[in-house]
C-alpha cells in the first residue's frame, strides 16, 4: 500500500491534481472576475430551480405604477398629490410606513411665490405686523412641502428614505452634518460595539462620498430615516445588499432595518465590529447574518409580484379592498417602467427596486436568510483538497467508462448537496470551484490515461510490428487488455524449425552466400508464420521460434501452428524447385509443434528485453523439431497439440518419447497434411498404425511382417525402417 502511494505521488497524474488544486484554491482565494461570474451565474440557477416561494404576510407595496400616472400624471407627482395620497394611505392603518422616494429639493407653486413676494414687499414698506401674520398664515398654506411633512408627521410613523453618492467608495467626514443635522445622525446610525479596541479606519466597509437627504423639515417630520442604496455585482445583478454604510465616521442603517425597528417598538439597532470587519448587525434579539462587509444575500422570493402589491391609485381613489394594509409594514415606491426603478435580480432583468426593499423586509422579519458558513473560505479551501485527494485515488483505478460515470456522480452528488443546502438550509456554497477542479482533474486523468495508451500502443506496434501479422498488431491495439506483457502463464502453441544439415552447409559457403541463403529461407517461413497468425519469438541462426496464441488470446492457436508448418514445408519443396534451376542445393526442414501452458511476457533485462515463451513446453517443442531427423520426418507435434487439433489434419502416430522432467512418456505425431488423405496415404496409414500396435504389444515377429509391408506402400520411410530394425532385433532376442 506505501509502495502504491509512493508511486502515485511521483506519477504525472499526482503532480497534474496537485497542481489544480493550487490553482483552485488560489483562484478560490483571489476569486478573478471571470471566476466570480461563472459562480454568479450558477448562483442564480439555484433560484431558478428553485423556483418561487411564497411572501410573508407583513409587508405590502403601495405602487405607483402606470395606473397611477394615468391616474394622476406624470412623475415626478407634485407634493399635494402625494400628501393627499399618504394621507390616504395612514386612513388604512398601516403599522408603519417606508417611502422608497427622495423629496431632495424644495418645489415652488406660484401661489407660494406671488404670497412669499408680497409678504416681503410689504414688510419693506412697514405694514403692521397683524397683517404680516395673516399672509404668513396664508404662505405656510401654499407651502405645499409644509403640507406633505405635516401628513408624514401625523401617525402612524413614516420611514424616509436618502441615499448616498458614490457608494463603494471611501468615506469622507463633515458633510453629513452639513446636510443632515445632528438629529438625523442619530435617527439612522447604530449603536455601535467595537471589539478588541477597534477603530472604523481599521474596518473594511461600504463607504460613500457623499449624501443626498431630504429637505429638513420633510426629515424632521419623518419618524426615521434610511438610505436605500442597492449595490450591483460586476454582472448587474443585485444579489447583496450592504446593511451598514460608513460615512462621517458613523455607521449607518438601511430604510428597512429602520423601517422594522419602528415597527417593532423601536427595537435597538446594533453593529459589532471588529478588526476582521463586521461580526454582527443586531435587531432587537434579531441577528442578521452579514459578511466582513457588512453586506446581506438577498434571499429573492420570486419574480415581481410576489409581495402583496396595491396600486397608489386604488389608494387614492379609495377602491384599496378593506383591511388590505391593515397593521401591515408598508413600503411606497415606482414600479411604472418609464420611472427606471429598475433592477436585475436572478429572476428578472426588471424587478422593481421597490420590491428588493419589500423582499429584504420580508427576508429580516421572517428570518428566511441566505447565509455564508462561518469560515467559509476554509471550508471550502478543505472541500476542494478532500475533492482532489478522492478524485486522484479512485479514477486511475477506474476504466475509462467507469471514471466518467463516477466523475459524474460525484458532480452530481456535490450539487445536489449544494443545493439542499441552499434551498432547505439557506447555506450558500461555492459551485464553480469544486466542479471546476472536478472536472479539471478527471480531463487530466483521462488525457494521462489516453497518453499512457497510446505509448502502450506506441509500445505494441514497436514490439510486435516486424514479427506479428499487421492484422495481429491492429487487433492487439483494438483489444490492450488481452495482452499482458508483464508476464503470465497460458495455454499456447509453440512451433520450432531449424535447416537440416545446416552447419555443414555453413562451412561450404562464403560469408555472402550464407547470408543471402538465410534470407532466402527466412522470409517466406516467417511470412507464413506471420499470415497464419502467429509470433516470431527469435531467430537463432537458420532456426525460427514462433508463438501461437501469444500475445494475443487465440482459441484454435494448435491449428493455425499446424497450417503454419504444414505451408512452411510446402513452400519449401517449391523453393527447392527453384533453387535447383539456380544451380543451388536443396534444403531441408524439420518442424516441432507443441501445445502447452508456459509463461509468456517481456523478459530480460531493464536495458534489454524480449517478448517471449519460457517452460518446459517450449523445450518439448525444441526436442520435437530435433527428433525429425532421427525418424525422417518433417513435421513432429505432440499428442496435446494432436489432441486439441480435433478432425480435419491428417496424423501418424510416431512413438512415445521421454523428455527430462517427465517421468511418463510423451507421445509424439507425425503431421503429414489438413483435410482427407488420399487412399494411398490411407492404406499407409492403415498399414502403419496396425504394425505400430503389433510392435507396442511386443508382438515382434508379426510387427517385422506388418513394417515389411509397409515399407512396399512407401519405400523408403524412415520411421517404418527403424521400426522394422527394432522389431527385428527384439524378436531375435
């Protein structure tokens, strides 16, 4: 198992994992924007698939949507009409009311212009005082941002909205008390705990360059104030939220932390800070899960219109159904598109940005948050190495089909946890970074697998090529696992040859013509040998050892050695034909053939090795080629091969034979042909076998007469001569 391990670590597959891995977590860490919007986007399927939910029953949107500008005109509406429909609006008892709407700049009606102009004219000219205060009397009534604070202070409380400019930028101290005054400062900030000595330069937070508020006396009316700034992701979706924003050296809430806390009896509002950034923002008991920025997922119920909506013209022309806003927490904002409060949520490209607020609300009362894990970024640094380990110690021990399967079940399985947790525990976890590592490390392991194959094959052709059929070598290409190179013990056939008289030849001829007379021999026997499918084991001399059903599996190996040895003596007889036109003298072969287990593979050395067969089969073999000469045949198989031959071949018992290690005799076959033999070979046969039975039952004298005979169907055959001597000399003893 160390061995293993050992050997894993330093393999190019090990190194490839190790290196995704650093480069995900890496990326992980300093999250590049290409990064971050490919996990955006899969962020955003998540709500897709999980479709919409429904909305809590607290909140409610006062819309002014395109029935309310035909209704009333165009936007922005002028301050009567909107005192005239919040004073509507306070008839239906709200709990509390939140304005998504900024009344920054003072409006001047002409009534409020022609009375503020005489009021001052006659002041220059010294009027009495009495008359003076009438026409103040009479200007405050024409003052119509008068009259919408004085509707707004009336109960129940109204929440106003501002924003701040430039936010995401650092933030600049003074100008909020210019713009604000002391009272609003307090109204919107937190109470803030700080750990560990912190100072707010040392936290990483929203920050803002500026701030534009309402009017002073809009904001002295209001019973609070909140910005509704919405910061979208690099895409432009809004998927954060920031909870807390900096500026002037205080921490500020959002309208609808603000909102709920007055509907809940001015809860507290709190922010613990630390030198991390921000550990918590507190709403009465309630804590909202912030990240180190101070910034809130938005838990997105649906597309638009999933929070109870009710336009502002129902509102005002008194068609609003009874008890519809009823002690509900009520926010007002546009919805009409020509307004442009618009925004991308990962629903809708136009999701009202008035319903963001509602959904945020809906999100902090009924506790339905989207959270980041605590050491977020730890984990998933170990989920990605758990990943990596797993994956680089499973796929190199799969096959090619089963490493895919198993790579997609693991994709699958790490999404669908993902999602479980998102949808049933409001965990968000990272996607692209897993899968991408996932999918990383099963492309290198298979593009390692699909190079290491193709070295093997490389390997294959280079081993087999110049002694194996290229019909061989392609199947042994298509089918790697049938070989095994590193050794094994099968069942195969083995076939020796060699020249008769070769040695004699040898010394007779020059260099040259030895040579030449080899090739000659060689290369049609070996061409045989490789069309009927065998392997040239090795040369050794004028001699050939060949494999059959080596390396390659090859159930009816025994009859393609003996087509092979049979051919190889045929075309023999043909060269010899034509050798003797040339002047050149003839040749003769012996053949052995053997069926047998014996142990197949590469052997050898590191630096030199062969593909070859060891064991005592392969002697047999050997021993069969050098008993031809001895009984004058040319072909010699033993009784395994003749066995596994079956019908078809035409065979002559020869002898039983004792070879080393054996302590029975191994009977041995002529093989003189495939098919049927002709009635001359017949009677021979016929004629042979008898005498040969005779012989083996110490019938010697009958054996003599039955060879005698014999000999007159083939005069000549060296097997039934020796037979003949034998017999004759047992039966005179």
């Amino acid at each position: 198992m160390i061995r293993r391990l050992a050997a894993f670590v330093k393999s190019p597959i090990a190194r490839w994992i190790v290196g995704v891995t650093l480069v995900m977590c890496a990326l992980l860490i300093w999250r590049p924007t290409f990064c971050e919007f490919l996990e955006l986007k899969l962020y955003d399927l998540k709500f897709r698939f999980r479709g919409a939910i429904p909305a809590g029953q607290q909140v409610a949107i006062v819309a002014i949507d395109d029935d309310s500008l035909k209704a009333v005109g165009r936007w922005p509406w002028s301050r009567e009409d909107m005192a005239r429909m919040l004073a509507r609006l306070k008839q239906a008892g709200p709990r509390v009311i939140a304005l998504d709407i900024i009344f920054a700049e003072k409006e001047q009606t002409a009534s409020y212009q022609a009375l503020k102009n005489l009021s001052d004219d006659l002041a220059r000219r010294g009027v009495s005082p009495e008359i003076l205060k009438i026409l103040e009397v009479e200007k405050n009534r024409a003052d119509v941002d008068r009259v919408l604070a004085k509707v707004i202070g009336q109960g129940p409380p109204t929440i106003l909205g501002f924003f701040f400019r430039n936010l995401g930028g650092k933030s600049r101290g003074g100008e909020a008390e210019k713009l604000m005054g002391a009272s609003f400062l307090r109204a919107s900030t937190y109470n803030v705990v700080r750990l560990l000595d912190t100072k707010p330069s040392q936290v990483q937070l929203v920050g803002a360059a500026g701030v534009e508020t309402n009017l002073p006396e809009i904001t002295e009316a209001g019973a609070g104030d909140g910005y509704f700034n919405m910061i979208p992701d690099p895409d432009g979706t809004v998927r954060w939220f920031p909870m807390s924003v900096m500026y002037g050296g205080e921490f500020f809430a959002p309208m609808a932390l603000v909102t709920l806390s007055h509907a809940e009896a001015r809860a507290p509002l709190a922010i613990t800070l630390s030198r991390w950034g921000v550990d918590a923002v507190r709403l009465g008991p309630r804590t909202v899960p912030v990240d180190r920025y101070g910034r809130l997922l938005i838990n997105y119920l649906g597309p638009e219109g999933i929070i109870p909506t009710y336009s502002a013209a129902a509102v005002m022309n008194g068609t609003l159904p009874a008890e519809a806003l009823k002690d509900k927490i009520v926010i007002v904002g546009a919805t009409a598109v020509g307004i442009y409060d618009l925004r991308v949520t990962p629903f809708s490209g136009t999701f009202p940005g008035v319903e963001v607020q509602a959904t945020i609300m809906d999100n902090l009362l009924r506790g339905n948050f989207i959270r980041t894990p605590p050491f977020g970024l730890i984990i998933m640094l170990l989920v990605l190495v758990a990943l990596a380990v797993m994956l680089g110690m499973v796929l190199p021990r799969f096959s090619a089909a089963w490493a895919f399967i198993f790579t997609l079940f693991i994709i699958e399985a790490y999404v669908g946890l993902n999602y479980f947790l998102f949808t049933r525990q409001g965990l968000q976890l990272e996607l692209f970074y897993p899968l991408g590592l996932i999918v990383l490390v099963y492309l290198g392991v298979t593009m390692q697998r699909f190079l290491a194959e193709e070295r093997e094959r490389e390997r294959i052709r280079k081993t087999f090529e110049s002694y194996v059929a290229p019909a061989i070598v392609q199947e042994m290409l298509k089918h790697p696992e049938q070989l095994r190179l590193g050794g094994e013990r099968r069942e195969i056939t083995i076939l020796f040859t060699d020249i008769r008289g070769f040695t004699t030849m040898s010394e007779n001829l020059d260099p040259e013509a030895l040579v030449k007379l080899l090739h000659d021999f060689l290369n049609p026997m070996s061409n045989i040998i490789i069309n009927q499918g065998g392997t040239i084991d090795k040369y050794m001399g004028d001699a050939i050892m060949a494999l059959f059903g080596a390396p390659l599996m090859q159930t009816d190996h025994p009859r393609l050695a003996c087509r092979a040895a049979l051919e190889m003596v045929g075309s023999l007889a043909a060269l010899n034909l034509t050798w003797a036109e040339q002047g050149r003298p003839p040749l003769q072969v012996g053949v052995g053939v053997n069926t047998g287990h014996v142990a197949v593979g590469n052997m050898g050395s590191d630096r030199l090795f062969d593909y070859t067969a060891i064991g005592d089969n392969v002697n047999l073999a050997s021993r069969l080629e050098g008993l031809n000469k001895y009984y004058g045949t040319s072909i010699l198989i033993s009784d395994t091969t003749a066995k596994a031959l079956g019908n078809g071949f035409i065979l002559r018992d020869v002898d039983l034979v004792r070879v080393k290690g054996k302590v029975q005799g191994v009977r041995i076959h002529e093989l003189l042909g495939e098919g049927e033999p002709d009635p001359e070979l017949a009677r021979f046969l016929e004629l042979h076998h008898r005498a040969l039975a005779l012989y083996r039952e110490k019938r010697f004298a009958e054996s003599a007469d039955a060879f005698t005979e014999t000999l007159k169907v083939r005069p000549g055959d060296e097997t039934c001569r020796r037979y003949l001597t034998l017999a004759q000399k047992h039966h005179e003893t």
